[in-house]
C-alpha cells in the first residue's frame, strides 16, 4: 500500500466519489484525519446527510430519513468503530497497538485463493481479511459487529487499486460501503484538516 514508512507518515486523508444505488449516483466525500476522527458526507437531493466519528463521540444526520438535527452514537457503537480511526492501517506495528492476528489458512475470492487472516482489534472488533498473494492488497474484509445486541457480519470488498504520484496504493471500488458500490475519482492526503469539521452542525 505504499510502504511501511510511507504508511507511518499518512496522516490525512481526502477521498471523493459516488455511490451507485437504485440507479443513483449519490456524491460522497469522506475525510480522515489519522486517529482523530472521520466524516462521512452523502449529498442526496441537494441534501447533505453524515456521519462522524471521533475517539469518543460520533453523530448522525440524516435529514432524508426525517432527522431534524444530529443523533449521538450509542456509546457501545462508537468504542466498538474507534479503531477505524486507525488510517494507516490496522497491521502497521498492530501488537504495539494491542491488536491479535492469525493466518487460518487459505480460501477462495472470486477465483483467487487468498490468504485468509483473523484480526482482532484491542476494542474488540473481529474481522477476517482476504489478501490477494499476487500482490498482497486485502481484497475483501469481513467485520464481526454487534447491533442491539445482535452479531452481525459486514461484507466488503475492494478493488480497481491504483498508486498514486504520492506514493500510496488505494482501492478506488469498494462494495459493501452502504447499500450499493462506491466508485472513489479522487483522493487527497496529507492536506491540512481543520478539526472543527468532526463536531455536528
């Protein structure tokens, strides 16, 4: 993806794109800024609907589902996702960060037999990654969540990986980002973020 020390010098990143749902292309901009926080920003009819998340809080604003103004996270939701923070990736130095990891074998994605790796993240997050052994990009990930007390798996799968000019790898297709699949056109990082962006309007 770049590098270990390319990765250990990434502390922000700009991505836009579109979400391709029931035949719309919804605009997405998402900003990272490393272990600080992230915000996620979907403009449906001239709406702009979020999602943020700190360390310790996090805030959703959906107005097309009917919201007239941010609702807080559960705390349970926003401690089970701080470790996404993380944008330099879970595995760069992950005993020091308190993670585990287990190589459990092989198995099959889409005709390509992948490494198939268990993490689990000092929160307490489990999730299984698939990585492509041409290349050693995770193709696919599998999250363990809990929603109302519920475990549930997430699903999602990247692809269309390019290096850019920086020096960095990144997947511009992702699925299993919301309901539909997410095409990134451009990608920004190390660019100055103003922290204010991550508290709610």
């Amino acid at each position: 993806m770049g590098g270990k020390e390319k990765l250990l010098a990434l502390n922000s990143v700009s991505m836009e794109g579109t979400l391709s749902f029931n035949g719309q292309n919804i605009p997405v901009k998402i900003i990272q800024l490393n272990n600080k926080g992230q915000k996620i920003t979907l403009t449906i009819n001239g709406m702009d609907n979020y999602t943020i998340q700190t360390k310790d809080s996090g805030w959703n604003y959906f107005p097309i589902q009917g919201q007239t103004k941010p609702e807080v996270m559960p705390s349970a939701v926003i401690k089970e996702i701080s470790d996404g923070l993380d944008i330099q990736g879970s595995f760069i130095n992950y005993q020091e960060k308190g993670h585990t990891v287990e190589l459990i074998g092989k198995d099959d994605v889409d005709g390509t037999e992948c490494f198939k790796i268990r993490m689990v993240t000092k929160s307490g997050l489990e999730e299984t990654l698939f990585i492509d052994p041409n290349n050693y990009y995770v193709i696919k990930s599998v999250e363990k969540t809990k929603a109302s007390g519920q475990e549930q798996e997430q699903t999602q799968t990247y692809s269309n990986f390019k290096k850019m000019d920086s020096g960095y790898v990144f997947p511009f297709s992702r699925t299993g980002f919301g309901p539909g699949e997410l095409e990134i056109t451009k990608i920004e990082v190390n660019i100055p973020i103003d922290e204010s962006i991550f508290r709610p309007i």
